[in-house]
C-alpha cells in the first residue's frame, strides 16, 4: 500500500543541512497496524506527516497504491490523501466552536458530499461510536477521552483506507487511553491501515508492527510485535 | 497627579515601543481629525462668525415678498423702503443698498470694481463706522451731494498703495469725480465682494417709485424687537400699503431674516453636510483605531491581568489604557491640523460657486484659536471614542485563563465587539458612498444638460458704458455697433454679437408683458418673462437654433416696426397649437405706451439656470432698445482665451477708458454656474473614498487578525482534507458576511439619510436606485478584496506549522 525509498528531510542550518530523516525505506501493507516509535527529536511526526502527505519538502520516492507522490502535484497529492488517509492529533484538534456533529461533517465538506449524504454518514459513524446523545454538544463539554472518540470517528468518517494517529493517548490517561485504543484495534479489524506514532510500549503491542527511529534513522523495520 | 503623570510616562513608552501602531492609528485619525478640522473652519468662518458686526443677532434683512407666488425673497423698490423706514417701530435703523458696476478711470489700467451705492445709515445699521475718515451724512443722498466714496480697505491698498493721505483726494467713477471721505477697517468687507461705497442719490423721482425692485435692505432691531416682532410690525406696514396702493403693491408683503441666516442660505445646507460627511469620516476611523486597540489589547491580556492581579483596581486600568489612547488621538490631532491646513487651502483653490467673491466670512476661513481648541476637544473626544470599549473589554481579565501559558488570547466577545465594529464603518461608508454617487450623478446631469447653445469656442466679456460719458442711447448704440463689427473683424473670430444678460452667467432681467388678444392679468398675476436684449448676429453666435420665422437682422433698427423673439415656452404659453409669428405683445408697466411688437421668430428654450425650469422668455432688438451694459460673445476658430487681448485692444481703440471686466470662455461660464454642485460632489466623493479605504483597511484588518487567530483552525481544517478554494472561501464569506451587514444597515440609513439632501440634487431622485446599487456593487467589490489578501495569507498556512503546537 505503502512504499518509501530513500526518503530523506532536512533543514539547511548555515552551510550545512541538519538531517530529520535519513534514507527511510519502508513498505507498509494493507491491513496492518504499524507503530512508530523512538526519542522525541527522532523524526516520528515527521514521517507520519510526510506518509500523511502534508509534508511534501522532502526527497526520495513515496509511492501509494503504485501511485508515485512525488510526482504529483499538490492537488492530486490532496486529492488522493482525501481520498485515502484520515488523521487522529494527540491534541484532538476538534473545532471548539462546532459542534460533535459539525466537526464530523467536516472532512466530508471537504470532500464534495453532498449535505444530505453528509447527514446519514455523520449519523452512522456517531451510532457506530455510539456518541449519538453527544451530537449537539461542544468540545469543550466533553472529557479528554470523549474528544478523541471524536477525534477518531471524525478521522475515519469520510472511509479511509488508513488512518495516522499522532500520539493518540498522548493527553488522556491509562483508562481514557485504553478505550482508544481498543477503538484503533477495532477498527484494524475491519480493515483499516493504522500509523499510529507513541512512546508507549503498551499502546505499540496493539499493532504488528515497531518501526524504530533514532536520529532519522529507521533502526529496526522489521521487528513484529505479537497481537494484544 | 503622580498616578496620572506615571500613566502618562508608561504611555509614552509603551507606544514608543511600538511605532507601527502608534504611527498607523494616529494617521488613521489624522484623517478623520483633519476633514474635520478643514470642514468646522468654513463651518465657523462662514456660518457661525461670517459676518464681523457687533450684536450681530440685532442685523436683520428685509425683502421684499410675493406669498401667493411663492416668492420669499424680491428686491426692494425705493417707495416702498422709505414707507417702512417712517412707519415702523421696531428698527434702530433701516438702510437701502445696491449694486453698482463702476469704472474706475483716471488710473491705469481703468478697473471694474464692484462698488454699492448706500443709503448714510447703512453703516450704521451695520454698527461699524469707518477706521478712517467718515461715514456719509444724510444730506449726502440728495442729488448732486453724493460725490463722494467710501473706500474698503483692500481696494485702498490694492489701488491707492494704502496712501495715509488719501482722504480728500478724488477718484473718478463712471466718468464723475468723488472725493474720498473714508476707508473701512481690514475685517469690513460687506456685501462680501464690496470694494466702495457711494450715498445714493434719491431723486423725487426714485423716491416716489414702487416698480423698480433693485434695492436691498438690512435693518437693526431696537433693544426689546425681535425678527418676529419685526415681521409683524412690517406685516402691518405692507397690507396698508396695498390698500393705499393697489395698482403696485396687490400681494406684496416684506419678509424680515436674520442676516446670518439670509446671507448664508445659498451654502448653509452644504456646510452641514459637509459636517455630516467628516463626522462619518471620523467615526470609521475612531472605528478603525478601535479595532486597532482590540488586537493589541489581545496581546496585552497577560500584562493587564498581571496588574490586576497585583491589586490595579478595574479603572485603573481603564485609566491607563485611556490615557495610551488619549495620547494617540492627540498625536492624530496634531497631524490632523497639517491636513486640515492642506484642507482648506484646497477649499480656498476650489472657490466653490465664487465663494470668494459672493461668501462673507470666505477670507477669514483658516486655523484660528476656537478651530484649534475645536480640534483639541475633538482628539480627546475621538480618543475616548475609540478607546473605551478596548479599555473596558480587557480591564476585566479573567486571570486563570489569561496567565496560563500558551492560552488562547482572545475571546469571543471581542471578536464579536470587533465585528460588530466593522459592520459599522461598512454602514457609515455606505452612506458616504450613496452621498457622492448622488451628488456625482446629479452633477452630471446638470452639466449633460442641454443648455440650448453651443458653449464652445466662445469668449464672452462684459462692459458697462458710464452714463456720464455715454449720454444718450445713440452714443452706447455706436459704441457696441462699432466694437461688435471690429471684433468680428479680427482674426480667429467666425462671428460676434451683444447681449445685456449671458446665458447662466447669473444675472437676469425679468419684466411683465401683455398678449394682444388677453386680458390684461390681475395685479399680482402679471405675466412675467425673462427679457433680453441682444444684436443682429447673437443667435448664429451662440448657435441657438430659430425653430420658426427669422433672427433678428441690421434692419430691426430703430424707427423700424418693433419686433420680438421668444422662446417656445412662451409661445407655448400663450399660443398652444398656434403659429406664433405675427402675434404681438407689449411690455407692461413699468414702460407707459411701450408699443406692440410683432413675434418674428421663435427659438429654442435656452437655460439660465440649469437647475431650474425654462421661463417664458422674449429677446428685442438691441437698436430698439439700447443697454448701456452690455456682453461682447465672439465665436472663434481658435482656442477663445487666445483672443482675450486682442479684443480688449479693440474695446481700448474706441474707448481707453472703458474697463474690461469678466473676460471668459463660454465654458468657463457653465462651470461657474455649476460650481457648487461641483464643489459639493467633489467634496463629499473625496470623503467618501477616504471613508471606503479606511473602512475597507478596517475590513482588512479584522480579517487578517482573525487569520493570524485561526492559523492553527486553518491548518487542521487543511489536514482534514480543506483545499486551498475551501479555506479562501471560508474567510472570504466570513469577512462578507459582515460586509453584507454593513451594506443591509448603511442602505437603510441612507435611504432615511440622503431625503436631507433632496433639495442639493438635480435630475437625481435621493432614492436612486441605479445609485444605491452601483455604489452597493462598489463597496462590495472594495469589501472582497479586503477579504481576499488575509484569505490567500490563510491558504498559504502549512498544517505541519500549524499543528506543531502540539
């Protein structure tokens, strides 16, 4: 589904480049459930935002379903993360003035759906996260595990293929923590691809798969972990 | 006094330390304090101190008035002043003036200069007396006694070097020498365009006439009179006049003004919507500054909470934040007097409708102590304006929230002050906007209007032969005779002719005439039409078409059968459907026996006015009744001003004595005429575009903060799939959304609004609706572009920035 060869970033400090990734190559294929994981610094979000395709300063080659990314230009490259990739933030990132409902629509807005498909989409995925009761609540009102309840269902509501979660638990603690994850693993089970990047050794034993980093280098690419 | 002067040094420094805001804000509302600054120094020059006469509110004008017809304001005839100034009991004094044209001869160049002739009470109904010399005594209006002058002081220093000796000396007028008894102080100019005075000579004859309305009055009231006291005790005067003189005075009556209110009537309503216009003005920018303090307040919330957490009661912050502003506004008040200085040297260049000439007060109009203390209380004022809501929007600090670290820095009741004040200055300009579309259109109505001549390629002058010299119609008849054939015999010059009145040239000659075959009208219901005298070649000159019969010709002389031209109002008038050639009328009173005169020709209606209605109107031959003053137009094949000194010489080759006076091209005249309104959609255009940058700038500015607010909305909006046309849309709408509120509130506005103004517009109704639309389309046009630049900033977000906060 995946595939990065000699993906290389780096930031030019004076006359020299200061390296953030170095020749990452990595293969992800559908269905699995992959962690990244290393020292803060190592380069993790910003491989998971260069797979996420919001970062395209970068070299070497990415491939997505045989499509070469970085060939594209960048209204193809967003029309194809539309059309596949959904995204989860440590900090939620849910839009404090809408509503539960409102920001679940949101990605589908953005995806030319139309207002009528929006509602029973919306409408399934809040059943599905049983968060129906909730529709009309604020951000704010909620807990800090609600709001990345929100967080996933917002990032799986518009069906993508694969999901990047950016320290998903990162805010909450064991308890609100443990109940996303379950969430991600749920979801894996369905079908989905998960990228989730974490410091937490439990959190990674959801997944099948460690991807270590350290200084922009992926250290261990092939180290499976054994299902939770 | 410590605290305050504490506030006042943390001020200081604080806005030192940021020059861009201070700089920013304070020429914002330099902008506004400067139009502001400009319009109130006409407004107290020309309105609130015009006129340099002590008890000024004891100075009254009485005119002559007509109620049945609609007529408020008449000249005066001789008879009937003198009628009132024996009967009455509520004047102090009540003096007669009027124009007189004369030539100054005997110094060269020979001058026209506008002198008034006066009754010896004049000045003193006025209450000034001369600052040297003395005024006239009454004896000086008897015939053959008034051979004297009164000079204004700027015609003393303009043409007599301003001679301390002066007194006693003779000048001549009009061919007749007078001897120089006074010079008016510097400040006296009145009528404003004053340059001498005469005692007019009241001949039995003069004295006994109640037909020739070509007097002025102005009166001062008794202590205990008022303007209504005086109306009534003059009511009383004019109906037993009417008794005792039906033939004359059938429906006259007197109207009683205070002089301010009479003198200044023409400009007064321009003036206050002038004020209106530079208020609206300040307020956007007051708007503007407002919004600016907003956002560096939202900066700020952690300072201010620090303070009050270390005991700052609420006002003291207030205080604080009030004196940041008072010294803004006092810095944009400063700048706002150097533009206000440009201001009103621009208004003085201008020289709307001839201010210079026809505006008491114009001469003094400038910065002056009450202009100056006006702009001071009006800084103080904008600052407290634009400052308060700021100040008592972040007095109130909620501590918890605003010393966390990294915490949103502002709230929703600030954006929505924030909004709320755009939508504001959006309304306010819209207003603005619809004003000078109005005034644009109606300005362009009157000057596409179709005058009934050809205004170009023609030079005009005007000349007044003295009587003295030009004692009969004879000698004035070969005069013009002579100059009208050598100017026609200069190079450059396709024709030429005379007139005594040129189209919109401001002056009109109005008389009342019988139809053969009507009943002669009842008094007080004369037919009254325009009346004009002109030579053989006037209508070819000035290419006013003759629609039926002929123009007048060399043979239409005296002695010949008298003829007449009238317009096709008149012959509407009078001969619906018919053929008006070979009808005839006559002139009424006051010319005993005039004789009939055949209609030879009928043309079309010329306007003397453009913005009023065509009059009935008939033209005679000029052999058949001969004017000593008289305008030359002469239609060129070159540029007309080129011809100027050409002709004067020729006017010089017959008479060196004869001054020239007005020389100007036909268009000039047509500007002039429409000078005003002119100078009213300039005005109030120039206002209006400095309200739709600052309130377009205040769009921009609340757009582009709430950009910066957002970046990190916008970048997860753009991380969950938003494209750049998404996040573009979405500010764009945000920001029209207020604009559209805007325009919904400034539509209603000006459509309750622009009514004052109805009386100023021509041809243009105060609802316009092409106007209201154009100008809305404009304003929205301004208002998208103001959203755009923040709203393409917004698309140039990066997620990866924007979500590194986590």
């Amino acid at each position: 589904m995946i595939t990065l060869r000699g993906v290389e970033k780096a930031f030019p400090h004076g006359p020299t480049k200061t390296y953030v990734l170095r020749r990452v190559n990595l293969d992800i294929k559908p269905g699995e459930f992959v962690s990244i994981m290393g020292p803060s610094g190592a380069g993790k979000s910003t491989l998971l935002h260069i797979l996420g395709m919001h970062d395209h300063s970068w070299t070497g080659e990415y491939y997505f379903d045989d499509v070469a990314v970085h060939q594209l230009d960048a209204k193809k490259r967003a029309a194809l993360r539309n059309r596949n990739i959904g995204f989860v933030f440590q900090s939620y990132h849910l839009l404090d003035d809408q509503t539960v409902f409102e920001n679940l629509e949101l990605p589908l807005s953005y995806r030319d759906v139309s207002k009528k498909d929006r509602q029973s989409i919306v409408c399934d995925t809040l059943d599905r996260f049983q968060m129906v009761g909730k529709k009309d609540l604020f951000p704010t009102q909620l807990s800090g595990g609600q709001q990345q309840l929100v967080g996933i269902a917002r990032a799986v509501v518009a069906n993508p293929r694969i999901i990047l979660a950016d320290e998903p638990t990162g805010n909450l603690h064991s308890a609100q923590g443990k109940e996303i994850m379950d969430m991600f693993k749920r979801l894996n089970d369905e079908g989905t691809t998960i990228v989730q990047v974490t410091h937490s050794e439990t959190n990674a034993a959801y997944g099948n798969r460690i991807i270590q980093l350290e200084d922009g280098w992926i250290v261990n690419g092939e180290k499976f972990v054994q299902s939770v | 006094m410590d605290a305050f002067l504490n506030d006042v040094r943390y001020a200081f420094r604080n806005l030192i330390k940021r020059p861009a805001f201070t700089l920013i804000a304070a020429i914002t509302l330099a902008l506004g304090i400067g139009a502001n600054t400009a319009i109130f120094s006409s407004f107290y020059a020309l309105l609130l101190k015009p006129l340099p006469f002590p008890s000024l509110d004891k100075v009254v004008a009485v005119w002559d008035s007509y109620p049945s017809r609609g007529v408020t304001r008449n000249e005066v005839a001789m008879a009937n002043y003198l009628d009132w100034q024996s009967q009455n009991q509520s004047f102090e004094q009540l003096a007669l003036y009027r124009w007189w044209s004369a030539n100054l001869t005997g110094i060269d160049p020979p001058e026209r200069i506008q002198a008034f002739l006066i009754t010896a009470n004049f000045l003193d109904a006025l209450g000034v007396k001369p600052s040297m010399g003395r005024n006239f005594t009454e004896d000086e209006n008897q015939p053959g006694k008034d051979a004297v002058a009164i000079l204004t002081h700027g015609l003393w220093q303009r043409r007599f070097g301003g001679d301390p000796n002066i007194l006693g000396k003779t000048i001549t007028l009009d061919g007749v020498a007078r001897t120089i008894v006074g010079v008016m102080p510097e400040k006296f100019k009145y009528p404003s365009n004053a340059e001498l005075y005469s005692p007019i000579a009241i001949t039995p004859g003069i004295a006994a006439n109640r037909q020739f309305n070509t007097y002025y009055v102005v009166g001062r009231l008794k202590p205990g009179a008022s303007v209504q006291s005086a109306q009534a005790d003059i009511d009383n005067i004019t109906a037993r006049l009417e008794q005792q003189y039906p033939e004359t005075n059938t429906g006259s009556r007197a109207s009683v003004f205070p002089i301010v209110a009479d003198t200044v009537r023409k400009y007064e309503l321009g003036i206050w919507m002038g004020m209106a216009a530079v208020g609206f003005v300040l307020l956007i920018a007051c708007a503007n500054v407002a919004n600016l303090m907003l956002a560096r307040a939202s900066g700020r919330q952690k300072e201010i909470a620090l303070r009050a957490a270390l005991g700052a009661s609420r006002w003291r912050i207030i205080r604080q934040l009030l004196t940041e502003s008072s010294i803004v506004a006092l810095l944009g008040g400063a700048l706002g007097i150097l533009i206000a200085v440009w201001g009103i040297e621009a208004l003085r260049a201008a020289n709307p409708g001839d201010a210079a000439k026809f505006a008491p007060g114009w001469d003094q109009l400038g910065i002056n102590l009450t202009v100056l203390l006006f702009t001071v209380a009006l800084s103080l004022l904008s600052g407290l304006l634009f400052g308060l809501a700021p100040a008592l929007q972040v007095s109130k600090p909620n501590l918890n929230d605003a010393m966390k670290e990294g915490s949103r820095q502002t709230s929703g009741r600030s954006h929505r002050l924030r909004s709320s004040l755009v939508v504001a200055e959006v309304a306010l300009s819209l207003v603005l906007l619809v004003g000078a579309g109005l005034f644009f259109r109606s300005f362009m109505t009157l000057f596409n209007t179709d005058p009934g001549f050809n205004p170009d390629n023609v030079l005009t002058m005007n000349l007044i032969l003295p009587s003295t010299k030009y004692k009969d119609e004879q000698q004035a008849g070969a005069f013009y005779t002579d100059l009208v054939q050598r100017v026609k015999a200069e190079p450059g010059v396709q024709s030429a002719a005379a007139v005594n009145f040129l189209p919109l040239g401001g002056s009109n000659a109005s008389d009342a005439y019988l139809v053969e075959g009507e009943a002669e009208p009842a008094p007080g219901n004369e037919n009254i039409g325009r009346y004009r005298v002109c030579t053989a070649d006037y209508f070819a000159t000035m290419q006013i078409p003759v629609l039926k019969g002929r123009a007048f010709t060399e043979q239409d002389k005296t002695g010949a059968p008298p003829v007449v031209i009238v317009n096709e109002t008149l012959a509407r008038k009078h001969w619906p459907g018919q053929d008006a050639i070979g009808k005839r009328i006559r002139l009424q009173a006051p010319i005993e026996n005039a004789p009939w005169m055949e209609v030879v020709g009928v043309i079309k209606d010329v306007r003397h006015e453009l913005t009023a209605e065509v009059d009935p109107e008939y033209y005679l031959p000029y052999a058949q009744d001969v004017w000593r003053s008289m305008v030359i137009v002469a239609r060129t094949t070159v540029d007309p001003a080129s011809l100027a000194g050409s002709i004067r010489q020729e006017v010089w080759a017959i008479d060196k004595d004869q001054p020239v006076a007005d020389v100007r091209t036909m268009q000039e005249v047509r500007s002039l005429s429409v000078g005003l309104q002119q100078f009213n959609s300039v005005m109030i255009g120039v206002f209006a575009a400095v309200a739709l940058l600052l309130a377009s700038i205040g769009i921009y500015g609340v757009m582009a903060f709430a950009v910066t607010q957002r970046t990190q909305e916008i970048g997860i909006r753009m991380a969950l799939g938003a494209r750049k046309t998404d996040v573009l849309r979405m500010v764009v709408l945000n920001g029209m959304r207020l604009a559209v509120l805007g325009l919904a509130i400034g539509l209603v506005a000006s459509w309750a609004l622009t009514r004052f103004v109805s009386n100023l517009l021509y041809g243009v109704e105060s609802t316009d609706p092409l106007t209201f639309s154009v100008v809305s389309v404009c304003l929205l046009a301004a208002a998208f572009l103001a959203c755009y630049l923040p709203a393409r900033r917004a698309t140039k977000v990066d997620p990866l920035e924007a979500l590194r906060y986590e």
